[in-house]
C-alpha cells in the first residue's frame, strides 16, 4: 500500500498540556486495505499510553483500531484501512474519527477527519455490474426485437462500452448490442423461441487514456405464459399537482392473471415513483417540485404484471403522468421592508429605494407590481417604476400638513393559478430642508417724548417661506439705543426715556432668525431689515432754571415809593428757544409789600400805611417760575430772594440796594415734592386720635409742672438783685448799645431753616426803637428770648430785666 502522505508530519503532544487533538488528511478513493492512513508521535513517560478509536461517523467497519508502539522512547500510534474497506468519493467523501489517548491519569480525546479524495486514474465500474456474478436480467421471449433492455448506469462522460464476448450462433439467435449512453439493446432477430436461454456478455468500458474496467450482464429469456396476464385498461395520461407528499398515491393499475405482481420497467430506476407488487398502486417517492426538478413534468412508466410462480408470464402497461404546477407560495421579496427618508429637495426621478422579488414556485417568471398609497391616500409623490420606487413629483414640506410620512404598500403579483400576492411596506419620510431665508418690510414707528418704559411702539412682522412660518427669533443689532425686541412675537419695546431735543429719530437694524425648519437642528437663516422710530410732539421735559437761583439783596427804601429790588433771570438750557415764563410770589409776601412786573421784583411801600417802620426787615421771597408757551406739562422752578428792607433816614446820603451773591461752593439743589394721597382706615383714624389726644394731654400736664417749678425759682431769686442790676445797666447803657446787635426776623412770612442777616451799618440807633418784651431768663451765658427777636448779650454783665 502507497501512503497518500509521508510521515514528514509527527506531532510532539504533551498530554498534560493537551485537552483536545483535532486533525484532517485526505485519503485517494483508491487507497486500499492495510493502506497507513495517518501517525501520531505521542511522549508519555513513565507511564504506558493507550490509543483507542471510540467512534466512526458515518458508521462504517472501514478502519482498524489504531495500533501504538514505543520507538526511541516516544510512543507511535498508526490509523489503517481495514481489510473491508472500499472508498469511494462519490457514496462517502468526509469520515470522522473519535480517539481517545491515556497516559496515567490524563485522558485526551481528538478528532480526525479524514476526506475522501476522487481518483481520476481509477476504474469507474462499480456495483453488481462489477461484481464477479455480474448483472442479472430478465426479458420475455416475446420482446419487440431492436428494444432496450437495460441501461448500465457508470459515472462521468464519454465512455466507450463494447461486448467483448463471443455471440455465435446457433446459440445465439443474433448478436446483442450496446451504446454509448450504456443501454442494451435486443437483437434484430427477436427472442421468440429463446426462452429458458442464458445469455452471458462481457462488456468492456473504455475511458481513455488507456483507463477501462470490465463487467457482466447476464440475460434471461423468460417464455410466454399460457394463462395470458393483460391488463384490461388502455393506456392513460394521469394528471398530479407537485404539491403531493412523498408517498402519495398516484394511481392504481389491475391486470388480469393469476397471484399477479407488478413492477415498473422503465425507468429503471424510476427516482419518482414507485408501485406496490402486490395491489399495483402507485405511489410518489420523492417530492415533485418543478422548481428544483424541472424534468419531473411529464413521466412515462412502464409497468409490467406478471405471475408469482411464473414470472415469464406478463403483460406491460404504458401510462404517462403529468405534474402540474401548483402556486403554493407567494412571491419572496428582499428587503421585505421599504424604509427610508429622503429631503424634500429631492429631485423628481430619483430613486428612492430598490427591492427584488422571486416566484419559488415558477424562478424567472414575470411578477406584477401594484403601488397602493395608505397616507395620504391620493399621494402622487412617489412612483413604481420597473420594480423602482421613484420620486414623482416635487416633494414640499412649506405648506401645513405636507411634510408627511408617506406609507404605502407594494402589491407582487405572480403568474400562477390561483394567483398568490406579497405586500411589501414601504415608508417614505419626507425631511424639511431651510431653503428660504426670513425677511421682513422696513417700518417707521412714531413715539411720544414723554412715553413711558415699556411701552409697545409696534411689531416688526417677519415671514418665512419654510415651514413653519413663525419659526422666527427677533433680536436687535447693536445695544446701544433704548428700545429692544421680543425675540418670540417681534413687538417693539421702549426701554428708557426719550429726549427730543438730544435725537429725534432712531434707525435699527432688526435681524431674524429661523429655527426648527431643517432635518439638522444645527441649520439656521437669517435675514434683516431696519425700523425707523420717530420721536414726535416735543414734550415739556426741562424746568426753567434761574440764574442765580438764590439772591440775598439789602435795599433802603424811601416812603412812600416803589423800588425795583431785582430782575429774576431764568432760562432753559435745553430748550434756548423757550422763552415765555411766567412769575409768581409764591411765599415770604407778608403783607403784600412786594410785586412782580414779568420778571422784575418790586417793592411798593405806597399802600404802607403809619406807623413808618424804624427797624429794617427782612424778607424771604419765593418766587414760582412756570412755562407759559403752549408745550404740556408746564414745568415751574422755584427762586429764593432774601430782601433786607432798611428804612430811609436823613442821615443815608442816597437809596442804594446791597446784593450778596451766593459763594459758588454753594450748588442749587432741586428739591421734587411728590404728594402722597394717604386714605387710612376709619379704626386706625379712631386710635390715632384717641392716642394724640392722651400724649397733648400727658404734654401739657408735663408743661404746666415744669413752669410752676421754674416761675418759684425767679421770684426768690429777683428781688435781692434788682436794685444792683439796675444801676449796672444805666451804668453801661452806652456800651451794650454799642456791642448788642439786633437783628429782627419775621417769622411769619420766613421758614424757619432760612437765618436772617442784617449787616450793622455804623449809624447811631435810638434807644426808643427797642420795645418793651417779655422775658425768660436762662442762666450762663445770657440770652434773652422774646416772642419776635433775639437779644445777645455779653456773658460778664449783670443786667436788670423790666418786667
């Protein structure tokens, strides 16, 4: 026996080490038994290793037990052939073998899987045909001369088959005869009067290449039976669905005759069908799909009857069977989903989505595609064209409602009878696409100076062709100017005052900004246009200022005349061009002795009835200056002159004013009144009375304690000093008239957080100018307090008061 394989492959396993063994050799279909199929080199010491074949798959009985020998201290196993063994690559090509290897307590399992290769110089005859007995057949004497009798099936093409042995008469009624497709034909002559004959042929079969193997066919003439088996029924087209199982019964066929069997004698072998020897029904043996097995459409049996005891007695019955297609499946389509989503910019005529579709009942017959739309139902968007499905018109998702998902569902239709459907799903999302940028149309708003924070000016109304339409954010460009923009609605705001005198008109760039219009949420347009905002009705903002706003002036006024005092000067210094004032003396006029001719200041003592006052006064003027133009509101500004009256004497040599200006450290302050309307709560009113009423109460009481206490202590302490404090004060009477000044205020017509001024002059003053008072003595340095005056008095003096 030749090895396939040298042994130039030993495999050095360390069983410890080792869980499976796994190996593949190919082995010719002509190796023989005894033949080495594969060797192992195993190391086991010290142990003494065993090798065992478990299993063989497919069971067969062509491999021996391998065998395991120690040979220079490592262990060989070897797997053989047996002595039954006949590979053949054409009935089995893969056999897999389970062994088992043991070394002391470690046990190794592995597979060998042998393949079984095809041998083209080997000999092709096989089966009985081969065999030293050769092939056995049996033909009646009344067989049709020049027909087949039997067809020697050999693999492969272009055989060369010859009868070799001698066919000489006169045991041979003419010589038999055979094709190259291997069919044995019978002689010219006929059989008649051959029966009970056995004729022997040898047959050489020649594959070129000087390659031929050598077979037997022995023929039996069997003689004409004289009870004559027929069968009673012509022959028949019988007519079957391929739908028929395995085993289905097909026909049933009856001869005449006695213990009649039957059997079917073309084709041999019949692969379809097969008949029962006994009833004669015929059944399928295998399943009719004309898909796979396209000659299995129409067959011709031929079925022979014969008798039991004499099987030379029979009859042939020639039938044909027809399969018909049957359409049991319907049309199988990959994929069978149609899922996609395409932008609606898509242009028409482009593919969408492609599928295939098979009939496995009838491969490469015409299908039939039907495109139904669920939603919408009446879509013209998509098309079926050719098993493709296309755009078909202009996809738009800028209306409400048309940037759908469309479902629809493909309808395949095959050929056969009854016809069998396959729907195929398809759905089509349709994706937004921003192709518009916003715009809007530039606006003029017009606003009132004096309008408040807050207020709406007008809307800036933006439009996009894409949808949806009021996906739009509105912002301003720049920061700078006191309006802003809702970014949702586009109204326009006012954010601050507004000055028409500083800008009369405001231009803003107003940008837009789409959103939520695209498949990405990343893809955004904008667009701009630019709002004029007008400010009209120039409103009284600005209170007149006076220049200066305060004046302290000393007049010496004659009697009976009027006296311009000053001229009040005031202006807008915004406004230059506002001129008209008007002027009013607000406060300080006690007993009208002043008036006002426009701006000028005017003292009148010609309604100053006698006496002529001896001590100057001092006035405190306040004098309202108003807006007087047609503008609203009429803003007003108030003025402060402070006016030293000093009468007339013979002494003055001429009447002059004395004006004190105020020191420009001093900063005109602007003093806002606000009035706050206050409506209590009747209770509060209740207990805010009743608590006033108890704290006068309580005042008073603690008022009339303290005078009785303090009227006690004057009386114990003047009369001891009156005498002293008298002769002082004619003693001194020349000096405090020289160092006591006198200044007078009238309180009635001056607040009291302006201080009145008078400036000592220098002139003589009588003694009868000073009235008589009532006074309150306070101890220290002596101050003596009158209901109208103060009387300062130098602290080391003793005086003598006259009640």
């Amino acid at each position: 026996m030749v090895l396939l394989r040298p042994l130039a492959l030993l495999l050095a396993l360390v069983v410890s080490e080792l869980y499976c063994l796994s190996w593949f050799i190919d082995v010719s279909e002509s190796q023989g038994p005894g033949a080495t199929l594969q060797s192992f080199s195993f190391n086991c010491s010290p142990y003494i290793p065993t090798l065992e074949l478990l299993h063989v798959q497919p069971p067969t009985t062509f491999f021996n037990p391998p065998s395991l020998t120690r040979w220079q201290g490592t262990y060989v196993g070897k797997m053989t052939l047996s002595s039954s063994a006949r590979l053949d690559a054409l009935t089995v090509n893969h056999y897999e073998l389970q062994l088992r290897f043991t070394c002391g307590n470690q046990v190794t399992e592995g597979r060998l899987s042998v393949n079984v290769q095809r041998d083209p110089n080997r000999d092709q005859c096989a089966g009985r045909f081969a065999s030293p007995a050769g092939e056995i057949i049996q033909v009646r004497e009344t067989v049709t001369p020049r027909t087949p009798l039997y067809t020697l099936l050999l693999p492969g093409q272009g055989a060369q088959m010859n009868i070799t042995s001698a066919q000489d008469p006169p045991y041979f009624p003419g010589p038999f005869s055979i094709d190259g497709q291997g069919q044995l034909w019978a002689p010219s002559q006929g059989l008649k009067g051959q029966a009970q004959k056995v004729f022997q042929l040898q047959i050489l079969v020649t594959f070129g290449q000087g390659r031929s193997c050598r077979g037997m066919l022995t023929v039996k003439v069997l003689p004409v039976s004289s009870s004559q088996v027929s069968f009673p029924q012509q022959a028949q087209n019988i007519t079957i669905p391929e739908n028929l199982v395995p085993g289905s019964k097909v026909a049933q066929v009856h001869a005449r005759g006695f213990d009649v069997r039957y059997e079917i004698v073309s084709p041999v072998p019949c692969r379809l069908f097969s008949i029962a020897r006994v009833d004669g029904v015929v059944r399928t043996t295998a399943p009719l799909e004309l898909a796979q097995a396209p000659d299995a459409a129409v067959t011709r049996l031929r079925v022979k009857a014969f008798e039991r005891l004499r099987p030379w007695d029979s009859a042939e019955l020639d039938f044909q069977v027809d399969v018909q297609s049957v359409n049991r499946w319907p049309p199988r389509c990959l994929p069978a989903l149609l899922a996609t989503q395409i932008p609606e910019t898509t242009p028409v005529g482009t593919f969408v989505n492609t599928f295939t579709c098979t009939d496995p009942d009838s491969p490469g017959s015409t299908l039939d595609y039907q495109l139904l739309f669920h939603s919408p139902a009446s879509a013209s968007s998509l098309c079926l064209r050719d098993g493709v499905l296309e755009v078909n018109d202009t996809l738009d998702c800028d209306a409400p409602g048309a940037c759908l998902q469309h479902t629809a569902s493909i309808l395949v239709l095959d050929s056969g009878q009854p016809p069998m459907t396959t729907e195929v799903p398809v759905l089509v999302m349709v994706t937004p696409v921003n192709e518009f940028s916003p715009t809007c149309v530039s606006r003029t708003f017009r606003v009132r100076e004096d309008a408040r924070p807050h207020t709406l000016l007008g809307s800036v109304m933006g439009t996009d062709l894409d949808y949806p339409h009021d996906s739009i954010e509105y912002s301003i460009s720049g920061g700078s100017a006191p309006f802003a923009v809702d970014s949702l609605n586009g109204e326009v705001h006012l954010l601050g005052p507004l000055d028409y005198e500083m800008q009369k008109s405001y231009r803003l760039t107003v940008l837009l900004t789409d959103h939520s219009q695209d498949q990405d949420p990343t893809c955004h347009r904008s667009g701009s246009c630019t709002i004029t905002i007008e400010v009209e009705q120039d409103v009284n903002d600005h209170a007149p200022e006076c220049e200066p706003p305060f004046q302290e002036l000393t007049v010496y006024a004659h009697l009976g005349r009027s006296l311009e005092v000053t001229t009040v000067s005031c202006r807008v210094a915004q406004e230059p061009q506002r001129l008209a004032f008007s002027y009013r003396i607000v406060g300080g006029n006690s007993q009208s002795r002043f008036s006002l001719q426009g701006a000028v200041l005017v003292h009148n003592d010609l309604m100053l009835g006698p006496p002529w006052p001896e001590q100057s006064h001092t006035y405190e003027l306040l004098i309202r200056v108003a807006d007087a133009g047609p503008s609203t509101p009429h803003l007003s500004t108030t003025a402060t002159v402070i006016v030293h009256i000093v009468p007339w004497r013979a002494s003055t040599g001429a009447t002059s004013i004395h004006r004190t200006t105020v020191p420009s450290r001093m900063t005109p302050l602007l003093v806002t009144d606000t009035e706050v309307f206050w409506q209590p709560e009747p209770w509060f009113v209740v207990v805010l009375t009743v608590t006033s009423a108890l704290l006068l109460l309580g005042l008073g009481w603690f008022l009339s304690w303290l005078l009785r206490g303090l009227t006690q202590v004057l009386q114990t302490s003047s009369k001891p000093t009156q005498a002293l404090l008298l002769n002082s004060i004619q003693g001194t009477k020349g000096s405090i008239e020289g160092f006591v000044e006198a200044p007078r205020m009238e309180t009635p017509q001056a607040p009291s957080s302006v201080m009145s001024l008078h400036h000592f002059d220098g002139r003589a003053q009588d003694s009868r100018e000073f009235p008589f008072f009532q006074t309150i003595l306070h101890l220290g340095p002596l101050s003596l307090q009158t209901s109208s005056q103060y009387l300062c008095l130098p602290p080391d003096i003793h005086y003598l008061l006259f009640p």
